[in-house]
C-alpha cells in the first residue's frame, strides 16, 4: 500500500516554473520533454492579437450583412441561457430562429442557417465567407506572445509541431519573427501524426486563411462543413484519433463551450472508453479576474 501511495503522490505533482504562473503537472512536463506533446490551439491565444472568438466573429459577420439581426444579437450577454427573451419582433421566421440558436451558443449552425439563407448551393455567392475573411485578415495584426510561446514550446527538438483550429495565420507570422522554418498545413494536406521528425509544421486542422485577398479558403465555419468534414471525410477526427495514441494533447485557447471544444472531445471520448494506448489530454484556459 505503501509503494502505491507514494507513487500515486509522485503522479499527482506540479510544479509551478515562476510565480503567479499555473502549475504544471509533472507527468506533463515529462511528456513535454520526451517530446510526446502536441498542442491545441483555438481562438483565445489570437484574441490578444485583436481578432475575435467564434462568438464575436459571428456578431461582426451580421454586423455586415443583417443590420437587424446583429441589433439584437449583440446586446445578448455571454451569460445567456434559453431563458433569454430579447424582443424580435420584426424578424421573419429564419431570422428568429438564428438568434435563437445564437443564444443557445451554437454559432456553427448560427453561420450556417446565415449561409444558407443568403448564399446560393454552388458557391455562387460566398458572403459569408468573404465577411468571415475580411474580419480576420485585419491589416496592422501582428502575433501576440502567446503565439511566439506556442512555437518555442512547440519545439520536439528538431521538429516543430502544432495544430490549431484558427484560420489566421499568426502562428506563421510568429515563427518567421524567430527565424523558425515551419511549414504550413490545412485541411487535406496534414500529414498524418507520427513520432518521427518528418511529422512537423503548423497544421490547421479547420483551414486556413489565404493570404491573397481575392481568394477564398475552405474553412470549417458552419454546421454543415463540420459533418463534411468530421463525418463524411473524416478529415479531423482521423488526425485526432492518431495524435492522441502519440501524443499527449494540450488544448489552450478555447472555452468550455466552443464547437471545436466540443467536436474534437467528442472526437476521442467514445475511443477512450474502449482502447488504453490514448494518451492524457489536458486543457488550459483563462479565467477574468
């Protein structure tokens, strides 16, 4: 009993690397060290950048294409629940039903009901997704530490490897800031994970923005393209059941209640319960003072 308590004691140790810093589990920063970590970063590292959350972007989208919708919608408190009664009258029935589920904090079918609404099947007309564009493309935007931490921390010795699900391109900005060479992924040209050094890059697992603003990127923004690509392709889903086996996953930068937060869990739970080779996932997030 003995032996099993004193190593029970020695898995549960953290450790803090400065003060007023979070401490660290031990098991963790041994992981780190061998190499066996791959981070998870979502909106929030970019928000100190000036770029919003998924929240806040589908505020901004409205903004620009549904005066009257966006009226209502950003006045709602982030602390609304489905008891919360704005006043909609003057909304027609597809209107009313995005706010809705923009209450409901279901901002990935919110852009999609909006897509579908004012864009046509074929991509003939793409506003949304311009307008989703345009707000991340802000000129003047420039990495905030955060990122810089993420590519050193990122660092397997040798390789560089980290996955997000941010479609900006800070992360990129920030390792050519720091003479790091690291390529760029998205969507269907991930490499699949592995231990070795060829495994490296920054791999944007929803899709990234293009640089050139006349052209528009696939990205994962609404309902629609999360069963495209979580349950039709299995684009993002296969790439988590894989780095999870290999890796301890470090998720940093969501909310509890953020779409990729929840898809990607659920991507693993069900696995987690039927195999023992995945790895410890953690998850690190702010707290408002």
């Amino acid at each position: 009993m003995a032996n099993r308590a004193t190593a029970r004691t020695q898995e549960e140790r953290v450790i803090a690397l400065g003060p007023g810093l979070t401490p660290i589990p031990e098991r963790l920063l041994l992981a780190h060290a061998q190499g066996k970590v791959l981070f998870l970063a979502g909106a929030g590292i970019s928000l100190p950048a000036g770029l919003p959350d998924f929240r806040d972007l589908v505020v901004r989208v409205y903004g620009r294409l549904d005066p009257m919708v966006h009226g209502i919608i950003r006045d709602i408190p982030r602390t609304a629940c489905n008891q919360w009664l704005p006043n909609i009258s003057g909304l027609n029935d597809q209107q009313t039903a995005e706010v809705k589920r923009f209450i409901s904090g279901d901002y990935d079918v919110v852009l999609g009901m909006l897509e579908r609404r004012f864009d046509s099947p074929n991509f003939e007309g793409r506003r949304v997704r311009e307008e989703v564009r345009d707000q991340l493309l802000h000129r003047g935007i420039k990495p905030a530490g955060i990122h810089k931490t993420l590519v050193r921390l990122a660092d397997r010795g040798g390789a560089t490897a980290i996955a997000t699900t941010n479609f900006d391109l800070l992360l990129e900005d920030a390792a050519r800031q720091m003479r790091t060479d690291v390529q760029s992924y998205s969507l269907g040209s991930i490499p699949r994970p592995g231990l070795r050094r060829d495994f490296a890059g920054i791999f944007h697992i929803h899709g990234a923005l293009e640089r050139d603003i006349k052209k528009i990127s696939d990205l994962i923004i609404s309902d629609r393209d999360f069963g495209e690509f979580y349950l039709r392709r299995r684009v993002v889903p296969d790439f988590i059941y894989d780095a999870a086996r290999l890796y301890h996953l470090v998720l940093i930068g969501y909310s509890a209640n953020d779409p990729p937060m929840r898809y990607l869990f659920n991507a693993v739970a069900a696995d987690g319960t039927r195999f023992n080779d995945l790895k410890e996932r953690f998850t690190f997030f702010g707290t408002s003072a």
